[in-house]
C-alpha cells in the first residue's frame, strides 16, 4: 500500500512538474501576474483545456503517424535497433511493473514475469552500450581558467532545462544500474530473507526514480528547442 501511495504522489507531481513548466515557457498569460492563486488558476484552466483538445484530436491513427515521424526510424541500422530495444525494453518494464506492483496483490507471476527478467537483460545491456557511447554528451565540464570564476556566478547557477536534461540522464542511468544490480543479487546465495526483502523493495523505488527521470527527460526532448513531429492534439497539429 505504502508503495502504491508514494508512486501516485511521485508519478502525479512529475506531470504535474513537467506539464506547468510547459505552460509556463509556451503561455503568455503564465507571467501576466505576480498572484501565485490566480497562476495556479490560470495553469489547471489551461490543463484541462489541453486534455479535451487532445482527447478529442487524439486517435491511433494519429498516434501512428507521431511515431512514424519520429528522428528514431532516420537513425543508422545498428543504433536504431538499439534505441528500439532500449525504449521497448523499458516501456514493457515500467508497463508490467507498475501494474503488478499496484493492481495484482500478488505481485508479478508466470509469463509476464518471465518476460520482465527478459527485458530487464534487454534493458540492462543497451543503457550500458548507450551509457559508454552516448554518455559524453551529457558531460559539462566549465573550462579551467574560469572555472573558480564560474562557480562563483550567480547567473550560472541558476536551474535551466539544458542543465536539468542533463541531470535526469545520469539520474536515469543511476536508477537502471541500482535496478541491474537489485535485480541480480537475490539470484544470488548471498542474502537471507531480509535481505531479500530489502533488495524487493530497493527495486521497486528504484523503478519509480527512473521512470520519473525518463518522464522528465522525455518531456525535455519533445518539447525542447528543436522541432519536434506534432502530436496528436498539439497545436500544430492543429493546422
């Protein structure tokens, strides 16, 4: 009970987080007050205005033409079929976890447990590769005449969604290390039933980080400063 509470609540303020920093950066009528009412106000008004639209836009037929367009299926052949294993891996993951770990008292059992160990393997082996080979480009290293200069600057230190993007990637790959590793030390003859109770539930948190880290991430790279395929129910969408 206690897990499924805390994965609400974190699941529930990560959209929320992601969805206002959305409004905030796209409406102009986010800074046309300083009243912090009248911005929450305006921000769930606008919430719920953008979920009819998209219920009513949205349609698999749409969403397929979203996924169709993504930059994924322009990639080289090897790192295409990397990221599809990455992403369904994950998705499946997330997917099956979720649901077991809140609706199925029991907990995961039979073929959809064995498909999880299977794409937990899947998982583990492309966030490596995409960690070793992906990974130097979220690294930010000040330069060295100016880094004291640097730290020092107030103007720098401020929260952006570049530095953010960065910060959730490696908080992502942090999580899926945790998850790799609490995942096979049971399997292991190392721990007794405390400790196997211990690592059940380091997994399940574990879980929850990286799927509010890849909520936070995924929202930065569709809705970043490079243009984007338009989704279902966008405004460019739209027309």
């Amino acid at each position: 009970m206690l897990f499924t509470i805390v994965t609400i609540l974190v699941l529930a303020a990560t959209f929320l987080g992601i969805a206002f920093h959305r409004f905030w950066t796209t409406r102009e009528e986010a800074k046309s007050t300083i009243l912090y009412a009248e911005i929450v106000k305006k921000f769930f008004a606008w919430l719920a205005l953008r979920t009819v639209q998209m219920r009513r836009r949205a349609s698999p037929k749409a969403w397929w033409a979203y996924i169709q367009g993504l930059p994924l299926w322009r990639e080289p052949v090897l790192e295409k079929w990397l990221y599809i294993g990455f992403y369904g891996s994950f998705l499946y993951l997330a997917a099956s976890g979720f649901f077991f770990g809140i609706f199925v008292p029991r907990g995961l059992f039979g073929y959809p447990l064995v498909g999880h160990v299977m794409a937990g393997g899947l998982f583990a082996v492309c966030l490596t590769i995409l960690g070793v080979f992906k990974g130097r480009h979220f690294i930010s290293v000040p330069k060295p005449a100016s880094l004291s200069l640097e730290l020092l600057d107030i103007r720098r230190m401020g929260i952006t969604p570049a530095r953010v993007r960065l910060w959730v990637f490696w908080l992502f790959a942090a999580a899926g290390f945790l998850l790799t590793l609490s995942a096979l030390l049971p399997m292991l003859p190392l721990l007794r039933t405390t400790g196997q109770r211990f690592m059940f539930e380091f997994h399940r948190y574990s879980a929850l980080v990286s799927t509010a880290a890849a909520m936070v991430f995924a929202a930065l790279e569709l809705f970043g400063s490079s243009p984007a395929p338009s989704r279902p129910g966008s405004e460019t969408s739209r027309g």
